[in-house]
C-alpha cells in the first residue's frame, strides 16, 4: 500500500509541471509566429495555451511516466506536438526565425521564475495541500530550466540550433541548418548511448549534466536568490 502511495504522489507532483512546460512551450512558439506573420499555427488550433491541444500520446505521457517510474522519479524527458511554423510567411524570416525559436525556451524561463516566486505562498496554505504544493512547484522550476536550457543547445532542430542558424553568417549557418535531418540522433547518442559507453568504460560521460543539469542548476539558484528563497 505504501509503495503505491509513494507512485501515486511521484505521479501527481510531476505531471501537472511535465504537462504544462512541455506544451506551453509549444504555444509560445505558435503564439510569437502568428504575432510575427504566420497564422499556420493558430489556423490549426494550436495558438492556445489548453495543454490539450499540444499534447503528443507518447512524448507528453508515455515516455515521460515510464522514465519517471523507472528511474524512482530522478529522470525525465519528454516532448510535445512540435507546433508548425512556416518561416517564409514571416515578416522578416531570418530575424523573425530567431524570435520564435527563443519563444519557446523564454517561456520555459518565466513559468520556472513564476514557480519559484510562488514557493512564498506556502506559509498561507495548509500543511498537508502546502507540501504537496512545494514538490509540484520545484519540479516545474527543475523541468522549465532543463527544458529551456536543453533546448538552447545550438544543434538543430533544438531551438537553440536555429537561433544559431539565424544569427551566424550564412556560410556557417547553412552547413549547421542541413544537420537537422541528423539532430535527434546526435541528441540520442549524447543523452543515451555516450553514459552508457561511460559507464561501460568507468570513465564518467554523463554529457547532459555538463551541458545542461549543470547550467540550469545554476539558473535555479540564481532566481531563487533573486527570490529571498532559501535552501534550494
């Protein structure tokens, strides 16, 4: 009975935060294209922030349970429906590509600061709702950052691939554009395959940390000092 309690609490404390960084991600993204140009997006739906609307079977739910119960709720990775973007209907695609590509992460960036901010509520809740509240409102800080942080990573198709794509000159962001079509697997290997072979070896290759659990980590404290918030 208490090993389903503690799942049924991992659960809860994580989906609510998974849920809604994933997809308002997403809605960011569709929101800045039409504001610049493009209505693809918002003649499809999909310029709303009803997580709903974004939400891939798999990516959303799925992978992200089975990693989070797998794992004891120390792991997590996750997707939602890529929000489509025609980069030619913008007003000025080459800027205007680096605007929309940043939306995503910029939106991660505020919903972890409103997460954080929001921990000075705790005091006025009551003691049962309030600590349940605390692990829901960290683990939105945690993954907003990681989600945010990870898709600045300049390889396309990550968001931070095509800001970069944007703001180099064309004669390096071309070559880096057309590593798109390679780009999940580059990321695959980086998150999977590299701490495997580490582990394999002896030899520490947890990639992932370095790039991003250790950034975000940095972010996190920041903004919590920014926030008078202690112990985090």
């Amino acid at each position: 009975m208490n090993e389903f309690y503690d799942i049924a609490y991992t659960v809860s404390v994580w989906a609510l935060p998974i849920l809604l960084a994933v997809t308002l991600h997403e809605a960011a993204h569709g929101w800045v294209a039409w504001k610049l140009g493009d209505n693809t997006a918002r003649s499809l739906g999909r310029v709303t922030f009803n997580p709903l609307k974004h939400i891939d079977p798999f990516g959303t739910v799925i992978l992200p349970g089975l990693l989070l119960l797998g794992s004891g709720g120390k792991f997590m990775f996750g997707f939602a429906k890529p929000v489509p973007v025609n980069f030619w209907n913008l007003r000025s695609p080459r800027r205007d590509m680096v605007l929309v590509a940043l939306a995503g992460p910029g939106s991660n960036l505020m919903m972890a600061t409103a997460a954080i901010f929001l921990l000075h509520l705790l005091p006025h809740l009551p003691v049962e709702i309030a600590y349940w509240a605390r692990d829901n409102l960290l683990n939105a800080a945690w993954i907003n950052l990681i989600l945010g942080v990870f898709n600045m990573l300049p390889l396309p198709p990550l968001d931070g691939g095509r800001v970069a794509v944007g703001l180099l000159p064309r004669f390096l962001g071309e070559p880096l554009a057309k590593l798109e079509r390679f780009g999940i697997f580059i990321i695959l290997g980086v998150l999977f395959i590299l701490p495997w072979i580490g582990d394999a070896i002896g030899v520490q290759l947890n990639v992932f940390w370095w790039l991003v659990g250790e950034p975000a980590l940095f972010i996190l404290r920041f903004i919590a000092q920014m926030a008078g918030i202690g112990g985090i």
